[in-house]
C-alpha cells in the first residue's frame, strides 16, 4: 500500500516537473523569437541609415563597407552565443558610423538621418528589453534542469542548458551622437 503511494507521488512529481520544464522551453524559444524580430527590425534599419550617410560623407567608404559587412555576419549567424558575437560587431560599426556625423554637421542636421538614428535608439532599448527577458527565461529553464531532483527528470526528458544571449560590456550602451 505505501510503496503504492509513493510511487504515485513520484509519478505525479515527475508529471509536474516535465511539464514545467516544457513550459520552460516554449518560454524560452518564444522568447529568443521575440529577440531575433527585434534584430531583424535593426538589420532593416541599417541599409537605410548606411545610404542616408553616404549622401553625406561617400568617401568615408571603409566605415560604410564595415557597417554593411557587420549587418551580413549578424544576419547569418546562428544561435544566441554566435548571434551575440556578431551584434557585437555590428554595434561596434555603427557606433563608428554614428561618429561620422561629428566629422559632418550637414548630416547631423540631416532630418532623415536624425528620424533613423532615433528610431535606432528606440530599437535598441526594445532589442535590450528581449535579450533581458530571453536571458531571465533561459536563467530559471537552466536552473531547473540542475536542480535536485528535478535534474533527473530534465535528463530523462532529454532537456539541455541553453546559451545565454551575452554581450561584452561595452556593447551595452546605446550608440550615441552629441549634436
């Protein structure tokens, strides 16, 4: 009678726990869907901001060149930890870019590159709101699958850490212009 009970309660326990971990999983993937919209509205972005710039300033070529390679290596990359890597690139791109416009005061007072440039910014806030709540997601699935007993449920059910959405330090800020 006893055994009975207590294998009930490991199987119910297990029920809940595989089912929270696949909760888990979905959460996680349809928040990296939710992160990988965000970049591809900024890979959108850039070909606009890169021919807004070159009216300006065409022979600043080796800037504009890395700007729309960067954009190519980020949009080909696969999974959070190349995808990261390679934003990074991009970031670092079009912050030389956006350093441009000091060498160029016409471009600066350029209205449509103020409106791309603003709407940048407001891309990379919501571009840093996805990766925060991807990151939180794959924080609490990771989690799970290494914590006692639940660990044994995730590695029956063939469950795996996902990578993180991970930047360097100084990928983070917003890329700026001082007008």
């Amino acid at each position: 009678m006893w055994a009975l009970i207590i294998i009930a309660v490991i199987a119910v326990y297990a029920i809940f726990t595989y089912n929270a971990l696949v909760g888990l999983r979905v959460r996680v993937q349809n928040a990296w869907s939710d992160t990988d919209v965000q970049l591809k509205r900024r890979h959108d972005l850039v070909p606009n901001l890169v021919e807004t710039v070159k009216g300006y300033a065409s022979h600043e070529k080796g800037t504009l060149e890395a700007v729309i390679s960067a954009r190519s290596k980020a949009m080909s990359a696969q999974g959070p930890a190349e995808r990261a890597q390679a934003e990074n690139m991009l970031t670092g791109a079009l912050k030389s870019m956006f350093a441009l416009s000091e060498a160029y005061p016409q471009l600066r007072a350029a209205e449509n590159f103020t409106t791309l440039q603003s709407q940048l910014s407001s891309l990379e806030d919501a571009i840093q709101n996805a990766r925060r709540y991807y990151n939180a997601v794959v924080r609490d699935l990771n989690t799970r699958i290494h914590q006692f007993p639940s660990n044994f449920v995730a590695r029956a059910g063939g469950f795996r850490e996902q990578d993180f959405f991970e930047l360097e330090e100084g990928e983070r800020a917003v890329p700026k212009v001082s007008f």
